[in-house]
C-alpha cells in the first residue's frame, strides 16, 4: 500500500485509497514526508481533542509538499511573532486570543441574526438565475451567496461577491504531485483585506468589530499588529466561508435528486427534514480532505510511536466514510443517525464558523427547494478538478 495526498492517482478519486488505509494500515508513514496518516474516525475524534500542546499546526494546518519535504529533527517552536502568519500556526495563548477577536459573528446568537439577510440573498440570486433554466449551482447560486455574506463580515461591498469567489477558488486549485500553496495565493486575497483594515485603522473603533478587535489586541511582547498582519487573521473567514459551503449544497442537491424517494421525504415537510438532511450533506459532501498537525511530544497509537517534530495528517473525509462509525457509508441516506461528525473537525481548531455554515447550508437548500419543482445535474458536465485538499464539485449545471 502507497499512499500520497500529492499523487495524481489520489488527488482524482482518493476514497479507495481510505478505504484500504482504514482498514489495513490505520497509522500509516509517508517516509517522503515523514507524516503518518490516521484514517479511522475513532482515532482522528481521540487525536483532535487533545489540546495540551502534543500536537501543535506551527508548520501550518494545511503545509504544502515544500514544508513536508524538510525532516524536522526535533520539536518545533512557534513561527516568530512578525512577520506574523496566520494565527493558526501559533499554540495557545497567542492562537486562542486572535481567535477570539475574529469568533464574535460566529457566535450562535449572531449567527441566528444572519438567517433573514441569507434568505433574501438567496431568493435574489433565483431570481435571476431561474429564467435563464441553466446554470451552475456551485459558482452562481450557492457560491455568489456565500461569497455575499463574506464581503459583508468583513466589510468588502457585495458587489465584490463574484470577484472574491474567484479569488478563492483560484486559491485552492493544485497541479497533480503537488499540493495547494495558499501562501502563493495571498496577495490576492490581501488585495481585498488589507485596505478594510487600513479604513477602519484610519475611522477608529466602532465600524468593524472583527477589525477593530485585531487592532486592539496585543502580542505577548506588547507589539501590535501591522494592517498586513491583521488582514492575514481574517483569511480564516475570507477562505474558509466562501469556499466549501457552495460545494456542499450543489453536492447536497444532487444527491436528493438522483435519489427520488429521499428528495419526496424532504420536500414533505422543509422546515423540519432539511436540517435533517443537512448533516448527512455535511458528512457525505464536505470537500476538505485532511488537516496536519507537528508533534511537540511523542505520542503513540496502534503501537506505533510518533516522533516530536514529525507530522500527522487527520483524513477528516476518510473519517466521513469510516464503516465503524457510520451504516453504509458510501451511500447518501438523507436522515440517517449521525451521533458525531467530523467534518467541521474538533477540539482546539473546530471550525470557526460551522453555526454560520450549517444556517447558510440549510437556507439555500430550503430557498432552491421551495422554488424549483423539477431540476436536472448535467453529470456530463459537471467537474471536480483534482486536488490534495478540496476535492469538491467546483462546477455543478443544472438545469430547471
């Protein structure tokens, strides 16, 4: 068995590769790499919610093949503090204290105030893609909204959706043997950010607080944040919401409607069954792949001892599919029980913003649902680029 989130052959259709790992090699080393890859959802649940500093992201939660290439031969300390890089590579207290500046919009409560402004977005957007009968579900419906509810966090106009949701995916794209290299696709990302810090550095407090609280914080050294360093803190939001909620619903709404009966059980009742339906589009259809982490201190699992400055990556979409932990996992079954999910990760690094993604998921599948008697996938059509991180249906045609 070789596996290799970078190979060609994984990065166009890795689930087999899971399938074997899961059950043969639950712990297995990518000696290129000097990476061990947990695939078993048991293992990656007990993994993630230990938060006593084992297990740290100082190389990045998403290191490209650059990173990985260079063997560590020993723990590895914190990225320095300026230029400072996304707080996600840092330990607690600094990643936890940035978090929290960023967290106040995610917050359930906040979250719950968003529902009315993603309906109208989302009722705007049919009404102008439905009397055209075509178009991709991915980029112009669930991705345009998404990408609206970004722009407005943090402060970018939303005529700027389109834009953005280019930026990001462009972002994400990897050639076959390599991985995503986000750091390659910051400046374009800064070019939106760094003037919405710049504004509200020059109006004062009280026009952004997602902004406003990154130009109040303070590192441990007294020093504050430079207008690049906080628009970098913000690319959690700028990426991460724009990016696989889109992905989701179009996946999610093809799987209703290549499965007749399921998509008639939903439509019976929408306010009550599309929450339902939700988590399982949540488990089967999330595009992320796998997040990595560097030990700090030995760890062992399955008998196998990992080393302090090695790497693990966390299949989160193997997890998803993980036969012990869920009936039939290969198939779609819209309201299947599902006691835990994985896929907004766990532990230290959850997901800032899973109440916001669930409600936005749940919105536009409601609003296409309530609005669109009959729709077809063209499946000819429809593409999925190769790649080691998002492996999700970029392009979706339907037709209505």
């Amino acid at each position: 068995m070789t596996y290799d989130p970078f190979d060609p052959a994984v990065m166009a259709d890795p689930l087999p590769y899971y399938r074997v790992l899961r059950d043969q090699h639950p712990v297995h080393y990518l000696e290129k790499w000097d990476t061990y890859a947990l695939s078993r959802f048991d293992d990656i649940w007990n993994v993630l919610e230990i938060n006593d500093g084992t297990f740290v992201a100082s190389e990045g939660t998403l290191p490209a093949a650059t990173v990985l290439a260079t063997h560590n031969d020993g723990p590895v300390p914190d990225p320095p503090l300026h230029p400072m890089p996304f707080h996600a590579n840092f330990d607690t207290p600094i990643y936890d204290e940035v978090r929290r500046c960023t967290a106040a919009p995610f917050r359930p409560k906040n979250v719950t105030r968003l529902g009315e402004r993603i309906r109208v977005l989302a009722n705007e957007r049919l009404d102008e893609l439905l009397p055209k009968g075509r178009f991709d579900l991915t980029q112009d419906y669930g991705g345009i909204v998404a990408a609206s509810i970004v722009c407005e966090l943090v402060g970018l106009p939303t005529d700027l959706a389109d834009d953005v949701l280019a930026t990001v995916n462009a972002g994400s794209l990897a050639q076959p043997g390599s991985g995503v290299e986000v750091a390659n696709a910051r400046p374009g990302y800064l070019e939106y950010l760094t003037p919405v810090v710049q504004r509200a550095r020059a109006e004062g407090p009280g026009g952004l607080p997602i902004v406003d609280n990154l130009l109040a914080y303070r590192l441990p050294d007294g020093s504050e944040l430079s207008d690049t360093e906080a628009a970098v803190q913000l690319l959690g939001v700028f990426i991460g919401g724009t990016e696989t909620v889109p992905k989701i619903v179009a996946h999610g709404l093809w799987e209703l409607t290549s499965h007749p009966d399921q998509l008639a059980e939903v439509r019976s009742d929408l306010s009550a069954n599309v929450a339902v339906a939700r988590e399982e589009m949540i488990r089967y259809c999330a595009p992320a792949q796998w997040f990595a982490r560097t030990l700090r201190r030995p760890f062992t699992l399955h008998d196998t001892t990992i080393r302090p400055g090695q790497r693990i990556i966390s299949l989160l979409a193997s997890a998803n599919r993980d036969e012990r932990e869920y009936d039939r996992p290969d198939e779609f079954v819209w309201n299947r029980p599902i006691p835990r999910l994985l896929a907004f990760g766990r532990g230290q690094h959850f997901c800032l913003g899973a109440h916001l993604a669930r409600l936005e998921i749940t919105t536009m599948v409601t609003e296409f649902l309530n609005r669109v008697p009959d729709f077809t996938v063209d499946t000819a059509a429809a593409s999925r680029p190769p790649s080691s991180f998002q492996w999700g249906w970029n392009s979706l045609p339907v037709e209505v």
